[in-house]
C-alpha cells in the first residue's frame, strides 16, 4: 500500500554526497511515504522555490547515514512517482577518470556502465514480468535543459559521457581505476545504478549531473585527500544549488517529446490473467494503464 501526500508535484531532485537540503525553498511541508517496496531514505521535502513545485529526497539521508548499497533506490523512485513527479534531477558526487574532466568540473553523462553486484534493480517479478529498454538510460531532453543552464551559468561542464557505478563503499582500486580509464569511462559513482533503470521502468524522465570531486586515484601526483575532496565538494554544492535555482523553471515549462513516459506499453510481457494477485498489487501504480 502507498500512503502519500495530496499534493501532486512534476519535478523531483535526489541529493547526494553534501546535497541533503535545497537552499531557498518556501511553503515547505515534509510528507513520509511508505511503499511496497519499504520506506525511502528520508521524508521527502516539498517546496517552492523560483516559482517550481517540486519534491526533493536526500539519497544518503539527512546526515549521511546510508551507504549507497543500502539506498532503498526502489522505494525513492516509487514514492516520487507517487508523488505525481515525471521528471527526476539527480546529483551525485563522483571522480573523474579523464584528465580533461577536472575536480570540480560538471559532467552531464549519456551512459552508464554497471558494475554493481547486490542491488535490487527492477519492480517487477514476483509473478510479473517487464523488459525496459534502457539503451539510452537518461532522458535526452532534460539533459539538453540542464546543460543551457550550466553554459549560461558558466559552470564548467562537460556534455555526454559514460557514468560507471561501482559497488562501493570502497573507492576504486588503481588497477579497477585504470581499468576503467581504458575502457573509456569519463567518470566513476556509486549511486546512478538502479535509480536511473527504476526511474525508466517508472516511466519518468531521468538526468543525473556528476559533480566531480578528484581524479579517483588513477593520476599520479593526484592522490585523494579527505580535506581536497572535501573543499571541492563544497564549492561543487554551491554551484549545484545555484544550477537547481536556474534549471527548475526551465524543467517546468519543459514538454519532453522522448519516450520515457510510455517506456512499459510494450515491455509487460505477462498476461492479465496469469498476473500474481500479490505482484500485481505492488507495480499495479506502475502498470494499471495497461493492464486492462
């Protein structure tokens, strides 16, 4: 059972390392939201903010108190589609593996490359199967929106890219860094994968924008340091919510003319009829349009 607000909000923001609040936000209100598929990292805070409803969620937890392979990805993206949200900006700290794509550098990646082992990353089974296509796993649309206002901004930014998601919590080592690096990866993260795949199979449009913090430990003479990543991870939130101010308006007038929000009219391969009663009940917000 989904227990949610009333209110009904289009745009939706997830949080990561050192985003766990929105700067600026009016009519505040937090609303906890339970799902089939348990309980979200945090309340979800809804607010406006230059003139934008919208919903935002902190990945980590207020405080940083989940490690991404213990994000609930499931029940964040179930509980904002709940919500009403069709598009998900998400923000992620990650490290470069490109020595063009420096610290404190934006990165609006087009790929993603999965290196995850022990995450949940589907709603479906359980007596009910879907098959998304996902070759394009973010949302080509809000992409182009977001890097219009990083250029007018003049955040450093970079546009396409493959995102790979590491397990974690342990950095990378140097031989999986240069690895990586070899294999054509522009950055490295730990929270793109399942969010980005959930979100499709939820039918919402979905970009994250990696705010790169150090060179993960491939470069010589680069070696992370806690205070380093620390100081560029404050001025990459600075500028992160600078972005959120200028891209909310803009995410709000936006039409998308992609096909994120039909993602599952022909991807339900299971009859009606044959349907778990019980699986069915737990995606039934997902697939009730087309189960008929």
């Amino acid at each position: 059972m989904v227990k949610t607000s009333e209110e009904e909000v289009k745009i939706g923001i997830i949080g990561g390392s050192g985003v766990y609040e929105m700067d600026g936000l009016q009519d505040v209100r937090e609303v906890s939201i339970s799902t089939p598929f348990g309980s979200p990292s945090d309340v979800i805070t809804l607010g406006t903010i230059e003139g934008v409803r919208c919903a935002f969620l902190p990945r980590h937890g207020k405080g940083h108190r989940i490690l991404p392979s213990e994000v609930n990805a499931r029940a964040n993206i179930f509980a904002l589609k709940s919500l009403g949200v069709e598009q998900v900006l998400s923000v992620s700290a990650c490290g470069s593996l490109k020595e063009e794509v420096k610290p404190r550098d934006f990165l609006i990646p087009d790929q993603i490359f999965d290196r995850t082992k022990a995450r949940p990353s589907t709603f479906f089974g359980e007596g009910i199967v879907a098959h998304v296509g996902v070759a394009d796993p973010f949302c080509s649309s809000m992409r182009e929106i977001i890097r219009h206002s990083l250029k007018e901004l003049d955040i450093r930014h970079h546009y396409g890219g493959t995102y790979v998601c590491i397990e974690g919590p342990q950095f990378s080592t140097k031989a999986e860094s240069q690895v990586n690096r070899q294999l054509g990866f522009s950055i490295v993260g730990m929270t793109a994968v399942p969010e980005a795949k959930l979100a499709r199979e939820a039918e919402m449009c979905y970009a994250t924008i990696g705010l790169v913090t150090d060179y993960d430990v491939w470069k010589e003479g680069e070696e992370v340091t806690v205070d380093v990543v620390i100081a560029n991870m404050n001025a990459n939130v600075t500028n992160a919510r600078k972005l959120m101010r200028h891209v909310l308006p803009r995410l709000a007038r936006n039409k998308p003319a992609c096909a994120c929000a039909t993602a599952l009219k022909y991807a339900i391969m299971t009859a009606k009829d044959k349907m778990d009663k019980k699986g069915y009940e737990k995606v039934k917000l997902l697939i009730e349009k087309y189960v008929k």
